[in-house]
C-alpha cells in the first residue's frame, strides 16, 4: 500500500534521476534521510543542479551513460531507484542499462486523481502500470466490499508555482548548456521557450472573449448532445509511447471522421484544446478543413478556455488518447471511449466498443457507480498521494509536503478484518 512507500524504504540504498522541477526531490531526499535511508542523485542539466546542488552531475555523451549508471550501482550497493517520467529519453536508456540489476523502480508522475494528489508507483505509471490487472484481480476477489473514502485537503492552485519553478528551470539549464553539451531533454531546453508561455498567456484571454457564450450555450441548449474530446499536449510522451497515433493531428482526423459517418445527427462533436498547448499548436485550420470535407462545420465546435468540470458533467460522452481528462469523466460517470492505452480503461468503467459504434451507444451506456468508487479508492490507497510536486500543503509536517501516510481508512467487509488491498500482488 502507499501508506507505506517512505517507511519500507527505511535503511535503502536509493538512487534519484530526474525529479519533477522545482525542489520536490531535494525535500524527498530529506524525508527518505529521516528513516535512515541513503540517498543519492545524479543531474543531467542545469536545472537539475540548482535544485538539487549535492548531486553527481552528469555531462558525458548519452553512450557513455550505461556504463556510468552501471558503475555507480555496483559501487554504492543500490537497491532502489527514483525517477519522474518513465518515458523520458535518460530514464528509458537508465532502464536499459540496469535491467540486469534486482532493483526496484519507484516511478513519479502528474496525479491520476488530479488536483490533489501525486502518483507514485512501483515498477511504472500510465501504460506501463499495473493497476489495471491489479484492480481486476481485486473487483473478483472483494466484490462486497463497502468503502469509506479518505479526507482529501484540497491544494488550491498550484499552475503558477509550477510555472515559476519551470521558469528557473530552464533558465538554469540554458545558461548551463555548455556545462551538459551532450545532454537531449524531452522537451526544448532554452530561454526561448518562455515565448510560448507569454503567447499562451495572450491567446487565453483572446479565446475567453471570442468564445465567452459558447459554454453557456453547450450547457443550457446542447445538455447531452454533444461529445466532448480533449485534446492533449503535442509533446506528451503517452501519445508516443502508449498509443498508435503519430500525432494530435491523426487523432483528429480519425476521430472527426468516425463521427461524420457515425455519430447520431442531431449532436455536436466539441474538440477542446489542453492549456499548456496553446502557445504551441493551433488546430483551427485542420478542424475547418476536415469539417468542410466531410459536411460536418456546423455540427464541430473547436473550444479552449470552458470551464472543463462542467463540459464534462453535461455531455453525452468523451473521447480521448489516454488523458487523465478521461479518468476525471469517469468520475463523473460520463461514457468514455479510450483511444490509447490508460490506466483507467477498464472494463466496465469505460466502453470498449470501437469508436465507430461508441457515438450510437453512449446514451444508453450506463457507468457502474460502485465499480468507479471502488477503483477510486483502489488508486488512492495504492498509487496517489495527497500533495504536489510544486507546492507545499501547509500544516504538513514533512519536507515534501505531501501525505505519506493515510488516516480515517476504513474498509468493511463480512468476517474479514484484514485490509483486503493488502492481499493483491
């Protein structure tokens, strides 16, 4: 279980790689020191090394890393290591490298139950986790399990703490470049990258005035009769890694032309734009274009500011890669069809139908509540975390911030008193 993930890491020889930004691994070093364990870090850039001054810097070429990573297990008798990302490009050659070594994996990534909540998880996060057959396993074995939820503390906002750690990040690391001239980050890792930023920022307000009724006439005329597709950031490394498509723009079309063919005439298909995207990629063009082709333009709404809770709550389905917006629908029990590979597409809280027949079967689709609950306590006790990378929950009385260990669990089950989350392997 997570409650347990700092403690059983007592008297462990750890390794961190590359943390979230901000200083999220140098207060997690300062917690794991506490129960006694050893850590240590390698930095790849400069962004790395201002938060994290102590330690190792790597400034090889990327061929010279095995070998490095490799010397440094063996010579500090490591057992564990700690990353952020799994499909980051050093991590991913760090996984090759070691894949000899007994170690284990203990991966970060962005919440699956987002605002309030960090995931961390043995072995990997997103298509790589286990969850799934995991929950699968524990759906047969506890199916008259009656749960009480945890108290969540609601973070607040953290978007602007996250953007200005981002902003020292990668100032840091490109004034350090020469420093780590060999070093290829998954993203652009210059000043220049601020520019996006600031062009998103204008475009936000720009959006918000020009689509300021939109969301009041989804919401009081098209209740129900609209599908809602989020779009994901171009760069995200779930669309590369867990999904066929070799783009945003593929996805698109596909999904606009399954639509034109498919989906009942009297709805609308709405594509919203992630935020962090909009400084980046515009589809405007691509979705009129299609949307003349195929007859559709008055039938396609391209969004990008709308209040994302409640498109959610009033539409008749979602559709998406592999977004965590698709974990959110299911928590409000809308129909979701997964195009990708998702921790949470699993039988019976999302359809898994072709996307073909999903348009025409969506309204009569209902989501098992008790299966969704079940699922939502499942991840909470055994990958999420109440807390943020990027910014301190206050009263909390570790470094991190975060919530290591739960409280008020309760888990009530006939003639059984153990933890049943604490059986599934």
């Amino acid at each position: 279980m997570n409650t347990m993930i700092i403690d059983e890491l007592s008297n462990k020889k750890i390794l961190l790689l590359q943390g979230p930004i901000g200083y999220f691994f140098r207060n997690l070093a300062r917690d794991l020191k506490d129960v006694n364990a050893s850590v240590y870090k390698v930095n790849f850039n400069g962004g790395d090394e201002f938060f994290f001054k102590n330690g190792w810097n790597f400034n090889g070429e990327m061929y010279e890393f095995s070998s490095y990573i490799q010397q440094l297990v063996k010579q500090y008798d490591i057992d564990s290591i700690m990353l952020f990302g799994d499909c980051r490009p050093i991590h991913r050659l760090a996984r090759a490298a070691l894949s000899e070594f007994e170690l284990e994996w203990y991966v970060f990534e962005e919440g699956y139950l987002r605002p309030n909540h960090i995931t961390c998880e043995k072995g990997g996060v997103n298509g790589f986790s286990s969850v799934p057959k995991r929950f699968q396993q524990y759906l047969q074995h506890h199916q008259e399990d009656h749960i009480i939820a945890d108290d969540v503390v609601e973070l607040g906002r953290t978007f602007w703490y996250a953007a200005f750690w981002a902003a020292i990040y990668y100032i840091m690391a490109s004034l350090k470049s020469k420093q780590y001239p060999f070093y290829q980050h998954h993203r652009p890792l210059t000043i220049a990258e601020f520019w996006p930023w600031l062009k998103g920022g204008i475009r936000k307000y720009q959006f918000k005035l020009k689509e300021r009724r939109i969301e009041k006439y989804l919401l009081n005329f098209k209740k129900k009769d609209y599908f809602l597709v989020p779009l994901q950031t171009h760069n995200d490394a779930q669309i590369e890694f867990h999904s066929n498509y070799s783009g945003i723009e593929e996805f698109i079309e596909e999904v606009m032309y399954s639509f034109a063919h498919h989906a009942p005439q009297d709805t609308l298909l709405v594509l919203k734009q992630h935020p962090f995207d909009r400084g980046y990629r515009e589809y405007t063009q691509l979705i009129q274009q299609l949307a003349l082709q195929l007859n559709i333009s008055s039938r396609v709404l391209y969004i990008h500011d709308q209040y994302l809770p409640d498109l959610l709550e009033n539409a008749r389905g979602v559709v998406v890669i592999n977004s965590t917006v698709g974990m959110s629908a299911v928590e409000s029990l809308v129909p979701v069809k997964v195009c990708g590979r998702a921790v949470y597409d699993i039988e019976p809280m999302t359809m898994q139908c072709h996307i073909d027949r999903f348009w025409q079967q969506a309204l009569a689709w209902n989501v098992d509540e008790k299966v969704v609950q079940k699922y939502l306590y499942f991840l909470q006790h055994t990958t999420q975390f109440n807390g943020s990378f990027y910014k301190k929950m206050s009263g909390c009385q570790n470094q991190t911030g975060v919530v290591w260990s739960k409280v008020k669990v309760e888990i009530y089950k006939k003639n059984r008193s153990t933890n049943p989350l604490l059986n599934v392997k």
